[in-house]
C-alpha cells in the first residue's frame, strides 16, 4: 500500500535529492521539484528505480504566479506531505553592500513561497516539515538577509502550530550537511533525513541539528 503522496521542493539537488530517496524507499510517492528539468528527470528516474511513483514539476518559487500553477498542481495529485527545502542562501558580505535584486528573491524564495504553498494546499495536508536552518535560532555577521528570511519563516511556523490545523508542523533547523562528497565539517546527510524522517513519525515540532555538538560527533553524524 503506497503511503501519503509527498511534494519535495528544491529537490533536484542537495538535501532535498536526499529527502526525495529516502521518503521513496519508506514507501511514499513522491513529486520533485527544481528548475533544471535534466537534473529532475535523472533524479525523477532514480526514484522509480526504488520502486514508487514519482514525477516531477518545474517552477521558480520567486515568481508567484509560478507558485500559484505549482500549488494547482499539487492539489490535483493530492499531497498530503509538504516539504519545504527549497531555499536561496545570501553572500557572505555586509548588509550595503546586498544588491536589492538578491534581497528581494531570498524573501521571495525562503519566506514568500513557502507561506504560499502551505495556504493553498492547507485544505490537504497531513504533515509540513520546514527545513529552516541555525540561521533561523542564531544571528551571524554578514548574514542579515538570510537570518532574516529564516526567523520569519520560524515566527510564522510557531505562530501557526499555536492555531488549530488539521495537519503536523515539523521545523528543523541544521547546521551544514554534506550533501557532497567534498563538503568538510558537516553532519552526514543519510542520517540527517533518517533523523528528520523518524521525527516526522514520531511527531515532533522541532528537530535541532546542530553538528557542532560533541554528541553528534559520538553518534558519527559526521
């Protein structure tokens, strides 16, 4: 029996590639989500590989009137997971010297559309899992815009999970993952959607990664 369908943003790559699989080997059906439509259909075909359905929609969550033909999109497949992932991370610089067009689409991106997918498809879901990040619970120099979209999309999730919803709220916020063989000094990336994964069994409403803490390094998430 297929379990509840699941829409991944931001999926063609990175965390979200890796959420993809993991969720297709539980079972799930499952629908990518990118903007380079080679990376979604290799990806799309490696999913079916595992044995679940998949298929795959490409969009530019900085446009809204993408979002809107995404949302109907994923109504008619009947989500009934969402999987915020997507996300747009900001130079490291300082604030004057942040073009506005990079302002405007990290807002667009990271905050914009994620609050935007989960109203259109609030009727439907069963489970939001919100992959924010420690930028979302710590301020860091040079960061300002980042730390500005993530915060947001965390003051707009507990204010959420204080209303009555039909449906799960999961937040996790990681410190860098190694989502690439080359990336050094970050957790390792199949036990981080292990971990994300048995928190959205188990129901929490929050999954604090944080790599830099010696038990992460005893349990070799690294």
């Amino acid at each position: 029996m297929s379990l509840s369908k699941v829409l991944i943003t931001g999926s063609s790559k990175g965390l979200g590639y890796y959420l993809a699989k993991h969720f297709a080997s539980k079972g799930h059906s499952i629908i990518i989500h990118g903007r380079n439509k080679k990376r979604l259909e290799r990806v799309n075909e490696e999913i079916k590989k595992i044995g679940t359905e998949s298929e795959y929609f490409i969009s530019d969550l900085a446009n809204i009137s993408e979002i809107i033909d995404f949302s109907n999109f994923a109504l008619k497949k009947n989500v009934k997971i969402l999987i915020n992932n997507a996300g747009v991370t900001c130079p490291n610089k300082p604030f004057k010297e942040i073009d506005n067009n990079i302002i405007k689409r990290m807002i667009d991106v990271n905050i914009t559309a994620p609050i935007m997918l989960i109203n259109f498809l609030k009727d439907n879901l069963e489970q939001v899992i919100n992959i924010n990040s420690m930028s979302g619970i710590e301020s860091k120099k040079n960061r300002t815009i980042y730390a500005a979209t993530k915060w947001g999309l965390r003051g707009f999730s507990e204010s959420l999970k204080k209303e009555k919803n039909l449906y799960g709220i999961l937040d996790v916020y990681p410190t860098n993952i190694r989502t690439w063989p080359e990336r050094e000094n970050a957790m390792n990336v199949d036990l981080v959607v292990n971990k994300i994964y048995g928190s959205m069994i188990s129901k929490d409403k929050e999954l604090i990664l944080d790599g830099r803490i010696n038990d992460y390094w005893e349990n070799k998430i690294y």
